[in-house]
C-alpha cells in the first residue's frame, strides 16, 4: 500500500485525469502524485491544440493541488531543437525548451531537468534545477551514473557543483 498506479496508455480526458489525483490524494492518502507524461494527456484533442489544452490542464492541475494539499510531479518532453543540435547529444536544458506551453514553466514552483549524452558510451545523468520558486536556486544539483547490475541511479561523490 506505498505505490498506487492508474495505468492507461493514450490520451484520456483533463477531467478524468484531476479526478484520479482526487481519488489518489482524498481516497488512498498519497502525498505525491506522479503523471506521466503531460503531452499524452490532452493529445485526444477535446480541448483544441496542444498548447491551449496543456494551459487548461496546468491551470486545474495547479488549482487541485492547492486545493488537495499534494505535490505533483510532471512529466514532460522537450521540443526538437533547430540545427543539427539535439538533447540526446547532451546539449543543456532550459525553460524554453519544454514541449507544449509555457504554463508548464509559469505554473510550477520547481522545474528540473535530467540532461545526458546517450551517443557516448557513459551513463551519467546531470541533474539541473531550471526554476526554484522556494528559494531561486538555479543550476547544476547533483550528477549521477546509472548502475546497470541495479537499475538506479548513483549520485556521484564529488559535489563540486554550481548549485
């Protein structure tokens, strides 16, 4: 009774999405909602094009939670870059770069990336802070490598960081 999950793929409706966090914040007392990922919710077209249907779901996502008391992690993708530049080739993460619109930066009170190279050969993972509405700290957190024999991630030890 630690993890509840509402596994469905494709897109569903905005309010069957906020009713299920209801459920999972009212009736099973989870403290932490995870939804995953954004983009697939409002890509069933009920609401218009992708950028007015993320407003409205962020909008009621960010009402609900004042309302629930509970944090809500989101996923969301990354635009494709212009030029010959990619996030796959390790290129840094900002804002701009979320996928879908702007109220996804706007409405969230942090926003973190997770930056890596997968074309070379190593398995580390750069842990960014974009956006910190609790004390506006910025910048690189932590840094870790993924452990194939396990499946998780390990921080590494040296914490020479910007953050």
């Amino acid at each position: 009774n630690r993890v509840y999950l509402f596994d469905h793929f494709g897109s569903t409706s905005i309010d069957n999405i906020l009713s299920r966090v209801r459920f999972m914040a009212k009736g099973l007392g989870c403290s932490f909602v995870v939804l995953d990922h954004i983009s697939i919710v409002v890509s069933s077209g009920d609401v218009g094009d992708e950028r007015k249907a993320l407003d409205v779901l962020f909008t009621k996502l960010r009402t609900l939670t004042e309302e629930l008391g509970v944090s809500l992690i989101c996923v969301a993708h990354l635009k494709r870059l212009d030029g010959n530049q990619d996030h796959t080739d390790g290129v840094q993460v900002s804002l701009s770069h979320i996928r879908g619109s702007a109220s996804i930066a706007q409405l969230s009170d942090a926003v973190v990336s997770l930056e890596r190279n997968s074309n070379k050969n190593e398995n580390k993972t750069v842990i960014r802070v974009l956006k910190n509405r609790f004390s506006g700290d910025t910048g690189i957190a932590s840094v870790a490598n993924y452990d194939i024999t396990t499946g998780r991630l390990v921080e590494e030890n040296d914490q020479n960081f910007i953050f």
